[in-house]
C-alpha cells in the first residue's frame, strides 16, 4: 500500500506540472521493476522461481536478476548512488559491513520488513543491522565414506591422522575467497590462536602438507574425492548434498565437535532504492519461500518458523552448533594473510 501511495502522489504532481518529469522517471520505473542479484547457477535458479515469482505474485512489481558477485555490484552502486542500478543487495559478511560504513545501504528494522521479527537477533547485529543474513552454509568435513568409514570427528582429529598420513586431505587454497574464514581462522581458533595469532593455522597446514591437495573452487574439491587423489576435506554441508543427489551416494559430511565454521548470507537495501525493495526482502524473510529454497539448495536458512521436512532437516547443520568468525576483524588483515600463504606454502 506505501508503494501505490507513492506512485499515485508522484503521478498526480507531474500532472499538475509541480516535478519535472526527469528525476522521477527512473522511480516510476524502479516501482514497476527493481533490480535484484544473486550468485549464479542453481543459486540464480532458486532466486527467480522462488523469492522472485513469490514478489511479483505479492506485489505486481517485476523484478530483473543480476548475476555476479559482491565486490563488482557494491562498485556499481557507489558509481552511481543518486540512482542505483540495483537495489537488493545480497552480500558476505565483511562487504556487508562495509557497505553499511560507506553508505551504500540502509538500517533494516520490522517496520520495514515484518518477516525480520522471526530471524534471531545475531543474523542481524553480525551486520550491525545493514541488513540481515536469510540463508546460511557450514563449512565443515565431507568425505568418501567408501574409502574412508572411520572418519575423523574433530578437526583436531583430522589433522592429526592427515599428518600421521591415513589419508590425504583436500584443503582450500588462498585463490579460494572462503579460505581465511574456513581453514586460517578455522585451524587458528581450534589450536588456541586467533585472528591476530594465525600461527597455529600455519603449522597444523605444514603438519599436512605431504598428504594435502589443494583446490582454487568448489568444483574441484569433488573431484578430488570422486577421483580418488582424496579422501576428506573442508567443504560446505550444502554443496556435499548437492552433489549427493547427483548420484555420488558415497559422499557425506560431517560437523566436527568444534562446530563447523558459520558462512551467512546476507541481503541489503540500497540506498536510495525504491521502497517496494523492501518487500522483496521481507519475501526472502518469509518462511514459506525460505523453506523451499532450502528444499533446493540443501543449505539452512534463519527464519524460526521454518520446518525442513525429515529427510532435509538431517542434513542442515544448526546454527547454533557453529562456529561464527569474527567477520569484522577480517578485513585489514587479510592481505598479510596472503602474503604470508605465498611466502608459506606457496599454492
């Protein structure tokens, strides 16, 4: 109803000649059709039969989905912030937040998009309130359970038998952007360092290294356990059953006794966006649409409404049984991280 309100005010002053026509002419059109992103392949897929369809079905608004990544869309935008050429956001955790401190997206509160009231509160303060986090994966330990039935149930664990050489192990490189969260960070927090204290991380790694392949994408990882050059390795519990229902029914994942390490997905306004963005957002908020883009991609999803069916709900890692970085520290540091991978190990 806020969005009708605004095109009838709008229209009724052209007609009296009270607005020029230019500045407004790009909010009618935002208020017809809004721009959305999304990560591509199966990602795009659920976007536009699910959060998309759903929008339009509530709205009449049509929405165009673009495809890409965080870094190249938050340019776009500050290119262009008087009229933004997106105006959903979906986001990692530190661009989220520096978003947020550049100006390139709004606070989010209930009024704007009820459905908020039902994800917990850390989905939200993990970004300050620049928005909220609707989806999430777990990295943690995915396996051949043909070639390996006694797996390791800690990270401690595995690497202590990849160094001992039980198996080889496939670990994600530096050219992989999850890596300092998913194994510096990860090994760091699980042999008594931290973010300013990689240490730890550095040595378990060189502990492995005679029995380590490593991959630059999340493709390659499968095919280091298909092909059998490994055994184990860090990945995401929703691309490990992804690939399960492919027919690869000897894979399968693990949550670690440490906790897996948290990976959210966030969405954001932009700045300068026309309102009816934020029922976009509240679609994406809303346990209906979550439920079923988590039927699709096998990953959890933060609306405490939902209720994934048996089979699904057996392969979600609960959040609360993760391990959640401290995302905003990230930032200034991970070009020493780098630095020091190349100077250390060097793949």
């Amino acid at each position: 109803m806020q969005n009708t309100t605004r095109r009838q005010i709008l229209k009724g002053a052209a007609g009296l000649g009270l607005l020029s026509m230019a500045p407004y002419k790009k909010l009618l059109a935002q208020t017809s059709q809004i721009t959305v992103t999304s990560f591509g392949g199966i990602w795009e897929e659920a976007v536009r039969d699910i959060f998309v369809a759903e929008f339009t079905n509530r709205t009449g608004v049509s929405a165009e989905v673009q495809i890409g990544g965080p870094s190249q869309w938050m340019s776009q935008i500050e290119a262009n912030r008087e009229t933004p050429p997106i105006d959903v956001l979906v986001n990692t955790i530190d661009l989220a937040l520096i978003a947020g401190e550049t100006g390139l997206v709004e606070k989010i509160t209930t009024d704007k998009a009820p459905n908020l009231a039902k994800i917990p509160q850390r989905f939200t303060d993990v970004v300050d309130g620049w928005g909220t986090c609707f989806d999430y994966g777990a990295a943690g330990l995915a396996y051949n359970r043909e070639r390996l039935p006694n797996p390791p149930k800690s990270f401690a664990e595995f690497v202590d038998r990849c160094a001992a050489g039980e198996f080889v192990a496939s670990l994600p490189s530096i050219a992989y952007s999850p890596t300092p969260q998913i194994l510096l960070w990860s090994f760091a927090d699980v042999f008594g360092g931290d973010v300013n204290n990689l240490d730890p991380a550095f040595e378990a790694i060189q502990r492995m290294r005679d029995n380590v392949v490593f991959y630059g994408g999340a493709t390659e990882f499968l095919n280091h356990l298909a092909s059998g050059e490994a055994d184990i390795g860090i990945y995401w519990d929703g691309r490990t059953w992804a690939y399960y229902d492919t027919g690869a029914t000897w894979i399968d994942f693990i949550n670690p006794t440490e906790g897996a390490v948290m990976n959210p997905v966030v969405v954001q306004k932009v700045v300068n966006s026309p309102d009816v963005a934020w029922d976009y957002i509240d679609v994406m908020l809303d346990a209906a649409p979550q439920t079923r883009f988590a039927e699709v991609l096998n990953y959890g999803v933060t609306n405490e409404d939902v209720v994934y069916p048996p089979e699904l709900a057996k392969r979600i890692t609960d959040w609360e049984a993760t391990r959640w970085p401290p995302f905003a520290e990230f930032g200034p540091l991970i070009s020493q991280w780098v630095d020091r991978w190349n100077r250390e190990i060097g793949t």
